[in-house]
C-alpha cells in the first residue's frame, strides 16, 4: 500500500492475480487443452520440486523507461530449465518460442504513461525501501506449473486453471 500511494500512475496487479508466467501461449483452441497437458508433463517429469524466495525489484525495460514493475525470483536456474523445457516441448504444437531470454519475475505493476523524473525517483525508492535485504525476501514452495486460461469478465480479467501439473510427476 505504501508503494501505491507514492507512485501515482503504475496499475498494480493484485496479489489474486499475481503469478510467474513460464510461458504465454496467446490465443489456442480447446481442443489443445489436452495436447498442451501433456506436453507440460514430459517437460517437468524430471525436474523436482523446490524452494524459492523473491529477490531484488525492478522496472523493464529499466527504471529510465519503466514500463512494467517486477518482483524478481530465485533460484533463476530452477525457473529457467522449466521455461526451456517447456519451450522444447510445447514448440512442436505450433506455439513459437520466446525471443527474450527468459527472467523468472512477478509482475507487480504496469506503466501506460511515462513517469516523470520525480515518480521514477520514487518508484525506485519505494521498490528499495519494501523489497530491499534479506530480511525483506519471503520464501515460496514450487511444486507445480498451472496451464492458465485469462477471460475478460465485466472489464476484470480473470485467470482459470485448467490443468495443474506437478513438478516431478512421471
């Protein structure tokens, strides 16, 4: 809340629809449900359950030109063999792989305008004062990737698991 009220100008995500995006798949039929489930599976077969904890905030593309905040997380590694797997697996269904390098994160909030000097100041401050230190990193258990389906009800988007599928599960 404190960030909030001293950055006008950022559209914060609630903390119901927060959550780490691996891969975004875009528009896709129903009928790819349970291709995608599948594929999902094979890709985190051998990968184990972990611990994970937050880490350092930021902007991207950067604080000079922040277009979105972010909560990164750790380990980087952990999250990065799940997106490559999934990439390796899913690519052959039709979905295009990424471009970008992948960067494990929390999406806190999303910039439509530019910032004045002064709000970036801000933002960055406030980012440092809540996220900033060991003291301030939570730790979050990692045992499954959840296949996301988004709607717009009412002008809200909301988010619909259709498939979870646990890490590790042959």
């Amino acid at each position: 809340a404190a960030i909030e009220a001293s950055v006008p100008g950022v559209r914060w995500v609630s903390p119901a629809h927060m959550h780490l995006t691996m891969k975004f798949l875009g528009e896709r039929a129903d009928h790819d449900v349970a291709r995608l489930t599948s594929a999902m599976r094979d890709a985190v077969a051998t990968i184990a359950p972990f611990d994970a904890s937050t880490s350092e905030a930021g902007a991207f593309p950067n604080f000079s030109r922040p277009r979105v905040v972010w909560l990164g997380m750790e380990p980087s590694a952990s999250f990065t063999a799940i997106a490559d797997r999934l990439e390796h697996h899913i690519a052959p269904l039709g979905y295009p792989r990424e471009e970008r390098d992948f960067s494990a994160h929390l999406t806190l909030g999303r910039i439509a305008r530019p910032l004045a000097q002064v709000q970036r100041d801000r933002l960055r401050a406030a980012l440092a004062r809540a996220f900033d230190g060991a003291a301030r990193r939570w730790s979050v258990p990692v045992h499954e990737v959840v296949l996301f389906s988004s709607e717009h009800v009412r002008g809200a988007l909301r988010y619909v698991p259709l498939q979870s599928i646990p890490l590790g599960a042959r």
